[in-house]
C-alpha cells in the first residue's frame, strides 16, 4: 500500500477554530424556504409552519452561523415586506432566481426558525436596489429594544425583544452581471462605506462583512477587492469570498480542487493585506467565506427559460460519494486556513444544492454531504494545527501534481482530543497515512469514522437514505506514538485520539 507521511505537533498552532465555520445559508431560492424549512400543512409542520423533521435533521448536523435571506434574492428584497401580518404582506416578484415571492415566511418567521435550529443569524442588507438608509433602518428594527419608530414596530410585530443580530454582509455579489444593481469596484466601495457607518451608527456592537469577488475566475478579482477595501477596509470587519466546484471532464480535476480552494483563499488573503499595508491599518481583516459547496452551475445554466413560479425546483442537485470526499477536503481547506477565515457557509442547507432534502408534503432525508459536514463541526474543537502532509504525487490534468492525500488537525488541549481528517483524493490507490505524534503522549484512538463506497456514484434519497453514510470502522492502529490510518481510495476520514494533556505541562 502507498502511504503519506503526517506530523502533528500542537506547536504548531494557527488559532482558535471559530466556531462559525461550520455555517450554512438559508436564501429565498427554489425549495430552500418553502417545502424545505417551511411548509404549512405538511404531517411535520408546527403550529408556524416550520416542518419538526427538517429542523431535527439541521440539529444533527450543527450548523452554527446561518445567513439570510440571499444570495442574489436581497438585492431586489424590501425587506419590509416580510414583517407585519401575514395577510397584510404583498406577493413580489423575485428577480434573481424569476420566482414568485409570496412573502408569507420573513424576518420574524426566520428568527424564530433560527432559535428553534440553536444558530447564530447573519442578515444580509439590499445594496442592489436599496441603499443607506434602508441598511440603517433594518438594523434598527432588528437591534434597537424600542422608542423609535422601527423598534415599536417590531415589537408591534410580536417581537418585544431585539433580535440581536450581530454579524451583517453589506451587500451580496455586487461585481456580478447577474446581479440586480451590480456595481463598478469604486461606486460598491463607496456605497458599502457610507452604509457600513450608518449601520454601525445604529449599532456599534455589529460586525460586518464587504462583498468581494463573487469567484476566483472572474476578470476583476483581485483588483475589485483592493478598490473596496481601499473605500471599507476602517468600516468592516470581513471580506467576502464564494466558491462553486463541478465535476466535468475529469475526476482528478474534480477530486484535487481543494488545491484551488487553497490558493483563492491565499490570494484573498493577499489582497486584502496589501490594502493593509498600503493605508498602514494595523489590523488585519478576515474573510467570511459565507458561500461555498460542489454546484452543478453547467447543468444549471443549460435549462431553457423558465415562467414565473412560485418555489420551483432549481439546482436540487444529487450528491454522490465522490461529492462528499470533495466537501470533506473543503472543509480541510477552511481549518487550514483557521487563523484568517473566521465564517464559513456552505450554501445552501434545504434542498439547493444542500445537505438535506425533502419532498412536498413527503419525506426529508440526508445527503451524502451531510456526514462530512456534520462530524467536522462537532469534533472540530480547541484550535487549528498546522499540519505537514507527504504524500504521494496525483496528477490532476487542471491542476497538475497534487498531493494525493489533503489532512487537516485540531487539538483541544482541555479535553486532551486530537481530531484528524485526512481525504484521500487517489481515484484508484488506498492508502496508509502514518501519523507522528511524538509531539503528545498518545493513549488510545477514540472515534474513526470513513465515506467511502464501492460505487462512488452511489447518492442517497428518500428511498434509499441511507445508501451512502460515514461508517464507524477500527482500522486506524495505535503503536506508541505512531498512528497508521488506512485511507481507502476515493475517501473522507474522520479519527480522534486522546492524549494526555499533564505530558504537555
């Protein structure tokens, strides 16, 4: 068997792992809202019309931040439209994603939601349409505990308390050509400035996130950061990057884009210290990497042209094991980068291109993405580790050599846990990483979870839900302070080991 070198050394720390990496995004496109969280009528809804099957699968699998309501969706959104009496409220036209928006599930119905599903919100303002004052004011109806006139209408409303959010995207994608209102790198920078200082002047306590490149590859990435951030780098708190990935021609290609990953987030990391550097800020800005997952976008883009509907079925993608691997070697990617991507959300939870699915009236079930997403957010703890990886060499026609094996490490020095999770991308090749770990005093190997499957085209559905999940194995082999994990090909591992913590003091 082929094998990888790994080394792990609790020295070498990168930081804290914020625990909003592990978010998620709920946007008003196709069934993520209605029929996926939110479906009055169905045998599981609640007396709000929040279906109790769907919030028990997003419970399990822990997502910890949650942004809302878009995506494309806000920059045409009134938000106002979605708060009040339900009877009261006006049926839209949504331009992004050529809906009908009947606005019977807003603001208050997503507070609610998020409080049932134990997630922080994160709201994103309308700087495609709207402007200042519309930012200020959502702050204020959502923030401010009352006397004015925003507040006492949301308590109106059935809210007594402010909602209290705290983390704001100042925009959604404003250099895209389908973007409603999309904007030049110099009119966006100036705009997101003044409506970040008004928005903070409502609320010092909020954070707040300025749109960069919606993609690595469009031709004005790199620039369009440094121009924004030369106009908000004092005002906000995060840049923003967005990644889709797509299998196409080849499975390499496919199998090693968490390579590409890597180098867009170095490159976003890069612009904005330049910025840094340039203004002489002595800070250093994060990103808020609130969109990313595999999207089928060919496939998307090939569908004829649509009437107006209301909730239709738009990107419902069927993930397969390969899917999975490659979510699993993003999220590596993510807590590689721990010490400057403090938000991450994977888009979206229900149904669009989503962890979960559900069916009208029917059946919600998991994905083949679900498991990696849902047992990195829970043994993920403590803080990030650098972590040296020799491995063999796969040759990706896109991407050239890559390692064939991608790890990423965690310690919590309280609990004494080492949590590993080593992908490997080999199409064709198990196998066996052997670990160093003469930097801790190993005692014994905890949990040791492997996706993989004979068929890696196999997708779970409602028939089938659980064709394709990550299995508890005991494979992995303790010997002193040397680890050897078999890594079968084409597979996500997840393995922790308990150490004793009194050897590091």
């Amino acid at each position: 068997m082929r094998s990888a070198r790994v080394v792990v050394d609790p020295d070498f720390a990168l930081g804290a792992v914020d625990r909003r990496l592990f978010g998620s995004f709920v946007e008003h496109m196709g069934r993520c809202v209605y029929t996926g969280i939110f479906e009055p009528g169905h045998p599981e809804a609640d007396e709000t019309g929040l279906r109790r099957d769907v919030l028990d699968l997003v419970r399990e699998l822990g997502p910890t931040i949650v942004r809302y309501p878009g995506g494309n969706f806000v920059s045409s959104y009134r938000w106002e439209d979605g708060v009040g009496p339900v009877a009261e409220r006006p049926t839209r036209l949504d331009l992004a994603w050529r809906s009908i928006e009947p606005n019977t599930f807003g603001l208050h119905e997503f507070m609610t939601w998020a409080s049932l599903a134990d997630v922080e919100p994160m709201l994103a303002v309308n700087l495609g349409t709207r402007g200042v004052a519309e930012a200020a004011d959502l702050v204020e109806y959502c923030n401010l505990p009352g006397g004015t006139e925003l507040a006492d209408r949301r308590v109106k409303n059935g809210a007594a308390d402010p909602f209290g959010v705290k983390v704001w995207c100042v925009g959604n994608e404003m250099d895209g050509p389908w973007q409603v209102g999309q904007k030049t790198a110099d009119d966006y920078g100036k705009l997101a400035a003044q409506a970040a200082k008004a928005m903070r002047l409502v609320d010092p306590s909020i954070e707040l996130v300025a749109c960069g490149s919606s993609n690595h590859e469009i031709a004005s990435f790199g620039a369009w950061e440094a121009t924004v951030l030369e106009h908000t780098y004092e005002y906000v708190d995060y840049i923003s990057m967005h990644a889709y990935y797509e299998e196409t021609e080849d499975v390499r290609d496919f199998l090693a884009a968490g390579v590409d990953l890597d180098r867009f987030i170095e490159d976003v990391i890069a612009a904005a210290d330049y910025v840094k550097a340039k203004q002489r800020h002595r800070r250093s800005l994060r990103i808020a990497f609130d969109e990313w997952n595999v999207w089928y976008q060919s496939a998307y883009h090939q569908l004829p042209p649509r009437g107006w509907e209301h909730a239709p079925a738009l990107i419902e993608d069927d993930y397969n094991v390969v899917d999975a691997v490659v979510v699993g070697s993003f999220l590596n990617s993510i807590l590689n980068h721990a010490d400057r991507v403090a938000i991450a959300c994977q888009a979206q939870l229900v149904n669009i291109i989503a962890p979960i699915r559900t069916e009208p009236g029917g059946a919600a079930w998991r994905q083949t993405i679900f498991d990696p997403l849902r047992h990195v957010a829970r043994l993920a703890r403590g803080v990030a580790l650098r972590l040296p990886v020799t491995a063999p060499d796969m040759i990706s026609p896109k991407y050239g050599s890559v390692p064939a094996v991608s790890g990423a490490a965690t310690w919590d020095e309280e609990t004494g846990q080492l949590s590993l999770f080593l992908v490997n991308r080999d199409p064709e090749n198990d196998i066996a990483a052997e670990v160093d770990l003469r930097a801790l005093t190993p005692s014994g190997v905890g949990e040791q979870l492997v996706l993989n499957g004979e068929d890696v085209r196999a997708t779970n559905s409602a028939a089938e839900p659980d064709r394709v999940r990550a299995r508890p194995v005991r494979t992995a082999r303790l010997d002193g302070a040397h680890l050897t994990v078999p890594l079968p090909a084409v597979s996500w591992t997840a393995v922790t080991v308990a150490c004793d913590t009194a050897s590091r003091h």
